[in-house]
C-alpha cells in the first residue's frame, strides 16, 4: 500500500524523472548511428549509450535521493550499490535505452523508461520517445499527461480495427498468442521494437492495448502508471494485478503483462487464458 506524501515531494520525483529522460534524449542523438554493439549474456544488444544513459540518470538521483534505491537494466549490481530494494521504501527502476537494436540500426523507435516505486508501487512513470519527441508522464491519483496534455483513453468504436502492440520475442506462447491474434478480425498488429513504446501508445490511446512475455520490471513500471491513470488496465497474463513488484525478487526474472482498454483487454485475455 502507498503510503501518503506531500504532493510536493511526488511533483519533485516526477519533475527530476522528466529531466533526466530528456538529458537521455540528448546523449542518444548525439551518439547515434556511431556506436557498435555487444551482446550481453541473453544475446540481447548493448551500447556504450546505454551505459552512458544509465550512469547520468543513477549519478543524479544518489545525488539527490541518496536513501532510495535503484534497479536499472544495464549493471545491475553496480545500480543497486546503496539501498537495497527488496527493504528501501523508495526504489527506481530505469531502462535507459528501451530499443537499443533499433537504435543501432538506425530504426528511429526507441526511449528512455523512469519510474520510481513506493513499496514496491509505481508513483511516478516518466517514457520519452527520443525521435518523435514526445514526453509521456504521470504521477499516482494525479492523471497521466503527454507533452503536457492530459491522457483519456476511449474504446474503439464498435466494428473498427484497432491496433495492438506485440512484441519481437518467439518463444512459444508469443508465436502462438501473436499467430491468433493476427488471424482475428478487427486485430491490427504493431511491434516498434519497444516495449515501453508500446505501454506509452496505450496510455495515449494510440494502440488499445499491448502485450509481452519476456520482458522485465524495467519494462514495464512507468508504463503500468502511465496506462493506469490514462483509464486502461495492465494486468499479468491471467489478469491479476502486476503490483506491489516483488522487490526481493531477482531483477532479470520476466514480468509478463497484457494491457489494453477495459473492453479490448477482456478480449485479449480470453486468447491468451485459451493458449496458456
């Protein structure tokens, strides 16, 4: 359970989250296209600007929150030095360069994720889209803003196609869940290459609705607010609550979601209950 706060004290979190996504946003262009990759143990795909990213972003918040924790994608031990998550009240969760394969190939879909989490609860989301420019956000009980305008997601009109995010991944029940979805009437697929992207779409109503398997906490924390406070819901695969985040959990484990409007995710869960 969230404990209270001085509205000031969360207006400050999200202010220091917004300005730290958008330094993000300059170190990416100002390294893009010139950066090669290596790979990681998980064969995913890893640049000195994710790193670069990372250490700006965890630099300034022990700087200004030296008690809070931190839980970040690349290094995640050297993030975590300080307080520990699984006991702080407080905890970040960054993913500095969510799309790092489409940065590298110079495909222009990728973002910066900044949520930080009250036991184990977001209460502060933060997504920047680094090539179209938008900066989505949101704070608990207070609403979920793009570029400063307020999010309301709607349901799509009755007998419409409507979008839904899927994700790159091919493991079993995504080739299946994405083969079905792609013969259902009415399902149009997206898949930008990131996640965050995509949670940042459903809070804006772009797509009405999302889902993934293989992704982690980094993934999906500001997204799980940003899509709760625009009016969707963002659930684990068999519709139970993602949160509080099991904080003594280890940080690589996958934290499957499916999310979407209330209508569309009722829609989209029967198919993914049906294949399970």
């Amino acid at each position: 359970m969230i404990r209270i706060m001085p509205e000031e004290a969360t207006e400050a979190y999200l202010e220091l989250a917004k300005r730290l996504a958008l330094g993000a946003r300059e170190i990416a262009h100002s390294n893009r296209g010139r950066q090669s990759p290596s790979y990681k143990a998980d064969t995913s795909v890893v640049t000195e600007t994710d790193h670069a990213i990372q250490q700006s972003i965890v630099q300034a918040i022990r700087e200004c929150y030296p008690d809070h924790a931190i839980i970040a994608e690349e290094e995640q031990g050297e993030a975590q030095h300080g307080a520990d998550p699984a006991t702080a009240r407080f905890c970040w969760v960054i993913d500095p360069l969510d799309g790092t394969r489409n940065f590298v190939a110079g495909f222009p879909c990728f973002a910066t994720s900044i949520a930080l989490l009250d036991t184990g609860t977001p209460i502060v989301g933060v997504i920047a889209d680094h090539n179209v420019g938008d900066v989505y956000e949101a704070s608990a009980n207070c609403g979920a803003r793009r570029n400063g305008e307020s999010l309301h997601v709607v349901e799509p009109a009755a007998g419409r196609d409507y979008l839904i995010g899927c994700p790159s991944t091919k493991d079993s029940l995504t080739v299946r869940v994405v083969c079905e979805w792609a013969s259902t009437k009415g399902i149009v697929l997206r898949n930008t290459g990131s996640t965050a992207l995509h949670l940042a779409l459903v809070a804006s109503g772009a797509l009405k609705g999302a889902f993934a398997k293989r992704c982690k906490i980094w993934d999906v924390a500001a997204g799980y607010l940003l899509i709760r406070e625009a009016g969707s819901l963002i659930t684990n695969l068999a519709g139970d609550s993602l949160t509080p985040f099991v904080m003594d959990a280890d940080p690589s484990s996958d934290v499957p979601f499916l999310a979407g409007t209330p209508a569309i995710h009722a829609k989209l869960q029967r198919t993914t209950s049906a294949i399970q």
